[in-house]
C-alpha cells in the first residue's frame, strides 16, 4: 500500500525539472484560451497548486513560494493542468478572478506587440490597464 507521500511524488516524478528544479509554467484562460502570463513551479508549489485548486508559483526573485493574487486579489482557479510532450512545460487552465493576470492592472502580462521590421522595429502597449497597480497593491 502506497502512502501519500509516494502517491504524490509518483506524479511529481514524472515532471522533468530543471536544475534549480524548476519547472515553466503557462497560465492559460479556459474560456477563450488568453495567455496571461509565464511563471515557473518547484515541487512544493505544484502540489499545493492541486491540493488548494489555486495557481501557486515559485518566485524567483523572492526564492519563496507564490500564491497568485496574495497581495491583489487576483488568484487563479485552476480548472486544469496539462504537461507537455517533452513533460517540462506546465499548461495551467484557469479562471482568472478579477480578470487581471499582470502586476500592471492588465488583463495579461503579453499585452505588448511588436510591431515593424528587423531594422525599424517597437514593442506597443495594446492592452489597457484595467486597474491602476498602486490601487491593487497596497502595503
């Protein structure tokens, strides 16, 4: 008989993690197929991502884990999780609450395009921010 544990670390296994032992993650809305955002996951953060059915990442920066929407609000209901082929890349279906992915009150965090060619080209801004951050991030 198999406990907990090993239960979780069977599927865990299977995730080809990287070697800080991190993993890419894709936020996806599952509604309209939006990509709102790319993060990355440990272990630790994959499986509180299933045991709670919200988006828990890693960040990097802050070397500790994540709960999307913590400090905003903004979490993400996890309808479903998909590994690649390769099976190191996390597809995450979600409901975005709020409807806000980006730390900068946008929709999603790839709200800009490039726009002209190799030599003249730009990135533009071509969504607007929904929400100023300095009302969605107080201390």
């Amino acid at each position: 008989m198999s406990t907990p544990a090993s239960a979780a670390s069977k599927w865990l296994n299977k995730v080809r993690w990287d070697e800080n032992g991190l993993v890419p993650v894709i936020a996806q809305q599952a509604d309209n197929g939006d990509v709102l955002m790319f993060a990355w996951m440990n272990r630790e953060a994959l499986l509180k991502t299933v045991e709670s059915g919200e988006a828990v990442y890693w960040s990097r920066s802050r070397k500790k884990l994540w709960h999307k929407g913590e400090e905003s609000g903004h979490t993400q209901k996890v309808l479903e999780i998909r590994l690649d082929c390769d099976e190191d890349v996390i597809l995450l279906k979600i409901e975005q609450c709020g409807g806000i992915a980006c730390h900068t009150g946008r929709h999603s965090c790839f709200f800009q395009k490039f726009s002209g060619d190799a030599h003249n080209g730009q990135w533009e801004s071509v969504e607007p921010v929904l929400r100023d951050p300095a009302a969605i991030y107080t201390s």
